[in-house]
C-alpha cells in the first residue's frame, strides 16, 4: 500500500526546508560578519580542541611579555639611577682632591665637607629611589626602604642596609627565569676585609677574631667603678671621672697620726696629701689619673694598695655597653645599630679614651662617611695634619673601590638588560606564528565564505518559491 501525501505533510516539508535553507544563509552571513569560521564547538569538533590550545598558549605568551616589559621598566630605571649615582661618587672624588691640598685651611676643608655630606644624602635618595611602589635596590624586599642613615649618641653616623640579598626574578618563558635586578647589598658591598686598625691610645689592641664591622667607627672606652684594697683609701667624689683602668698599684705612705702622706701611682710622681681630702687627684706616669678620698687612710700604713679600676666598652656611642675583661685576649664588643661586631684584645687597656676604629674593608657609604668626616677634622685631635691628610687618602682609595663595584654591577644590569630585549624578541616571534595559526583555524576564507552565502541564498530562494507553490494549491487545481 502507498505511503498518501497529505497538504498538510507537504506544507511542513517545506516548511521544514525553508528553515533549513535559512539556518545555512544564517549561518553563513554569522561567519562573513564575525570573520570566525568556528562560531560554537559543533562547527568543527576537531578543530575547537586544538584552537583552544593554541589560544592558551596565547594567553601564556601575553603573561610572558608583560613580565619581560616590567623586568626591562625595572632594569633601565636601576640603570639610570646607578649612573646617576657614578657621576655623584666622582663629584666627590673631585672634591676629596681639593680637600686633600695642605694649603686649604680648616675652614676651606670643612666646607668641602659639608658639600660632600650633601653628594651623600643625594646618593642614599637615590639608593632608595623607587619605581611605582617597588623599591630598585631592596632585593626581593622591595616593599621595605632599602638604606637608612643612623646616627648614634655620639654623633658617629652610618648606613645600615635593611633589604636582603635575594634578586627579583620573573618567568619570561615557558620555564625560563630572567633576574631583573641587583640588591643593593651587591651594589654597596664592603671591599674585601683586611685587617682593622685602632689608634691604640687607651692600650686596646684588635683582637684575633674575625671583624663584621666596616668603614670607621670610634670604641669608646669608659671608666666603671675603683675598688681600693687596703690603706683606708676610698673613691673620691670625683671617681666618675677616673682615668686609669684595670689592676693598679698604689704605694702609699702616711704618718703616724694618720694627718700627712704620700700617694704613688703606676711609678708615677708622689702626691703628697693633708687630711681631709676628699678628691684627692693623683697621676701616674702615663698621665692616668684616679680620685682619691683620704679621710679614712689608716694612720702609720706604709706600702702598696691593690686598685681595681673596672671600665666598659661601647662601639655605639654608649647606647649599649660591654664590660672589659682585662684578661682577655679576643673580646667581642657589638654595636647595636649596625650590628657590627669587632673583636678586640683588653690585655693591654690603662686608660680611659675614644678609640678610632679602621675596619678592613668599606662600604660605598663607608667612605663617603669616613672621607667627609676625615676632612671635618683634620688636624684637630691627636693626629697631625698631615696624618689625617694621610688618612683621607685611604678613604679616597676605599671609594675608587666601591665606585668600581658600582660600575660592576651597572654591566650586570645591562646584562639583564640584553637579555630581557632578546627574550622580548622572541615572544613577538612566538606570537606572530601563534595568531597565524589561530587565524588559520578560526578565521573565514573570505572568497570561499562569499561563495556559499551565495549558494545557501540561492538555495534559500528555490526553497521559498516551492514553498509559495505548494500553498497556492486548491480545489480548481484539479478540475
């Protein structure tokens, strides 16, 4: 039996058709405005997979190159900020020259000092320049200002470096790093350690230990307490001030009536006294004093008294202290700005004083601080003229030093330099073949589009004319 045609079936076949016929014009017309071949998953199944890959590649590459323009940002601002800072250090330099003439007067060299500590607060800005909210010259600490200039109870100025010694890195590549900065512990470093030096005036030697300390710092060292044993003798009121340290010998003579003596210290010439004294100074023969109260001598004593002079030391202007041990022959003293530490032998320490300290190797700063203060106060303590002319000298030494590890470091820089450029060069390489081939997988052919929207309407339109035809059917079609 014949399958029977109905109208109705014939008007939803070609409606069906019609429907057909426009979803491709539709389609097509989707394709040629979007300029995609590839508008949904189903369009070409085989394709989707591998578009999707290429274009999280794509996204990776975008990540990689943002990277490497900050990096290069980072690198060219450090750069800029290190040659800024070299043309400081030899404006320096060129004043450290001047000042090292014999003819200049005190005032002429303090006011070359006074211009080298300006140079020195602009090469500390420009160690803690920034770029955005990011310090250069911190390490990875970048969020932290890398340098601060310290200045402890006594005067004596430093700087100290509070970043870390850990290099910015940043992923330029599948799997590939590229550092894009120096820490300014790098840029600064202390030249290689030597030994250290001190004046020696109050006896106190450098110790056998090794030194962390750098530049010049002053060793302060100050009377504690005077225990007398024996002879009826007692502090004076000024005690505070005592001069002489460790364990002393006094020879003391007094009369029977306990009213008249002698005091003898360290060899010294014999002070003669008459009760009651109260503060009774006496000077050995190395021009170290104690003070003495007499009142309670014990009458008719004749021969020697044992003292104990104790006494501190301070590496930070008497902010911290530490006791010296008068036996020792490697004693640690810290300071407690810098943290610093210089070991120091006491064996030899008899008096009082202000110890100046050359540690064996210098900073940048270091130097800039050593040499402004050298000229500050040349020929004004107990050096001559031309010693502390001398001194400066090595200061300037220590500069060209650290000036030459700063142009060190400003060739690293353009190393990371060259290679964040050549690593920029070949994401843009990457990506041009990645968009090609992305535009070959998503993309229309245009001539090819153009031709099937011209077929699909075509065929479009023979749909909507049997269409029209089949529903201009009626009854007088078939009388």
């Amino acid at each position: 039996m014949g399958f029977r045609v109905t109208q109705a079936l014939s008007a939803r076949a070609a409606q069906f058709n019609v429907q057909r016929s426009f979803a491709r014009v539709f389609k097509s017309q989707q394709a040629l405005a979007s300029g995609r071949r590839i508008q949904r998953p189903s369009d070409d199944p085989s394709a989707i997979s591998r578009l999707l890959f290429f274009k999280q590649r794509a996204k990776e590459l975008d990540r990689f190159s943002a990277n490497t323009s900050e990096g290069q940002t980072f690198v060219e601002s450090a750069a800029s900020n290190l040659q800024a800072l070299s043309a400081r250090v030899a404006d320096v330099r060129e004043r450290v020259v001047q000042g090292l003439n014999g003819t200049l007067s005190t005032a002429d060299r303090r006011t070359i000092a006074n211009e080298i500590d300006g140079i020195l607060q602009d090469i500390l800005a420009l160690a803690n320049s920034r770029i955005g909210e990011r310090y250069l010259f911190g390490g990875t600490a970048s969020d932290v200002q890398p340098f601060s200039l310290l200045t402890d109870p006594s005067g004596q100025q430093r700087v100290v470096y509070q970043g870390n010694d850990d290099t910015l890195t940043a992923e330029i590549g599948p799997g590939v790093t590229a550092a894009f900065n120096v820490p300014g512990s790098k840029v600064f470093s202390a030249s290689q350690r030597g030994a250290t030096t001190i004046d020696g005036a109050t006896g106190v030697q450098p110790g056998t230990g090794t030194d962390s300390g750098t530049g010049v710092d002053r060793l302060i060292v100050a009377h504690g307490q005077t225990t007398y044993a024996g002879g009826g003798l007692q502090p004076g009121l000024s005690a505070a001030n005592d001069t002489a340290l460790g364990n002393l010998s006094l020879g003391l003579s007094v009369d029977a009536s306990g009213t008249t003596g002698t005091i003898t210290l360290n060899g010294g010439t014999p002070v003669a006294f008459a009760n009651p004294q109260t503060d009774l100074t006496v000077t050995g023969a190395n021009g170290e004093t104690l003070h003495i109260d007499t009142t309670a001598v014990t009458p008719g004593f004749i021969g020697v008294v044992s003292v104990t002079s104790d006494a501190t030391y301070s590496l930070d202007g008497g902010a911290t202290t530490t006791p010296v041990d008068f036996t020792a022959t490697s004693q640690q003293v810290v300071d407690s700005f810098s943290g610093a530490v210089l070991n120091v032998d006491s064996t030899g320490v008899t008096t009082t004083g202000v110890e100046d300290v050359t540690f064996g190797a210098f900073t940048l700063f270091d130097s800039l601080i050593a040499i402004r203060d050298g000229l500050k106060d040349a020929g004004q303590g107990g050096r001559s003229l031309d010693e502390d002319i001398e001194r400066v000298n090595g200061f300037l030494a220590q500069l060209d030093q650290g000036h030459d590890q700063l142009l060190e470091k400003l060739g690293t820089l353009g190393g990371f330099s060259s290679r964040l450029q050549a690593g920029e060069q070949r994401l843009q390489d990457l990506d041009i073949r990645l968009r090609e081939i992305i535009s070959k997988t998503e993309d229309v052919d245009l001539a090819e589009a153009t031709t099937e929207l011209q077929q699909n309407e075509t065929a479009y339109q023979s749909a909507l004319l049997i269409t029209s035809r089949v529903n201009q059917l009626s009854l007088l079609n078939f009388l």
